[in-house]
C-alpha cells in the first residue's frame, strides 16, 4: 500500500521544476546580469590580449580560511561557468597569465608564495582576493602571518569582500585586465 502511495506522489503529484522566477529574488537576477555582462566583456579583452587563447589562472592558498577558494571554485561550476568567457584555472604556475592569492600570507607559506610568483611567466597579474590576502584581515598582527600578499610580491588588482561573491571576483579580473591592455 505505501509503494502505491508513493508512486502516485512521485508521478502524478506536484511538479519538482519550478520556473526560475519563483525561485530567485531580483537582486539575484540583477547579479546574475552583471556577472554575465562583466564576462562578455571579459572575454572581448582577453580575445584582443591573448589572441584567441584562454586566459589562465593559477590560484594560490597563502593561509586562508577556505571561504575564497569555495568561491574560486563556484566560478567554474555549472551555474557560473566561467570557461565560456575564456577564464580557465590550471594546476601550475608555470602556465599562468594571472595569480590569484588568498588568505594572509603565513610565516611557513611565504617562501611558497614568492617560488609560485617567479615560477610564473611575466608580465603577470597577480590578484589578491579577500581581506586577507589585501592586508592580512582579522590575523594582521598574528605571530604566524606576515600580513597581505603586497608584503611578499607585488598586487596589481585588490578584491575585497570575506569573502568576495563570484560576480565581484569577475569585476575584479575585469578591472585587473583592463589595467593590464591599457599597459
């Protein structure tokens, strides 16, 4: 009697699919405008940039929280899909046109960092994401942190935010990028 029951519930009951309005709120839809307008123009500029080519993204844990790289890792899923605007994360720094560096640099990951950055190819654009990696957030005056990314290497473009949405992550490649063609 319960299969028949829950049969009937699974095919003739209320439809799982709803129509996207029902569930996001505007402000949703008005962010999903902006990431999707920040990423055709993103794409315009590394087309011109790199002829054609990706452009490739190392990311780099100087002692975060993890709460940027879930964000980091946001952007390349189905929902954001960041690949169809040119943007692609690669595992080594040796292909990277831009680094993107979370969290505070801490003592025992500060010799990484700077072997990362002179592994890469230069010119590159080095991003710091989230308070943090801008100046050391809330583990500023930490014994174990020396303090934001620029006391290491040197930061073209700072994303704030704790952390920064995707769509303001996409602002900020887009502003790091349009600093970098102007070059």
């Amino acid at each position: 009697m319960k299969t028949f029951k829950l049969l009937d519930t699974l095919f003739f009951g209320k439809k799982v699919t709803e129509k996207k309005d029902s569930f996001f709120s505007p402000t949703e839809v008005e962010r999903d405008v902006e990431f999707e307008k920040a990423g055709r123009e993103i794409k315009k500029i590394i087309g011109k940039l790199y002829s054609g080519r990706s452009l490739r993204i190392r990311a780099v844990d100087a002692g975060s929280t993890n709460a940027e790289e879930i964000e980091l890792t946001a952007l390349t899923n189905a929902y954001y899909d960041i690949d169809r605007f040119g943007l692609s994360f690669v595992a080594s720094p040796r292909h990277a046109d831009m680094l993107f560096v979370t969290g505070p640099v801490t003592r025992n990951l500060e010799k990484a960092l700077l072997a990362t950055y002179e592994a890469a190819p230069h010119p590159c654009i080095v991003v710091a994401v989230g308070d943090g990696a801008i100046d050391g957030g809330i583990w500023q005056d930490s014994y174990a942190v020396v303090g934001g990314v620029d006391k290491v290497i040197p930061v073209h473009i700072r994303i704030p935010g704790s952390p920064p949405t995707p769509t303001e992550i996409m602002r900020g490649v887009l502003a790091a990028l349009r600093k970098h063609k102007e070059k």
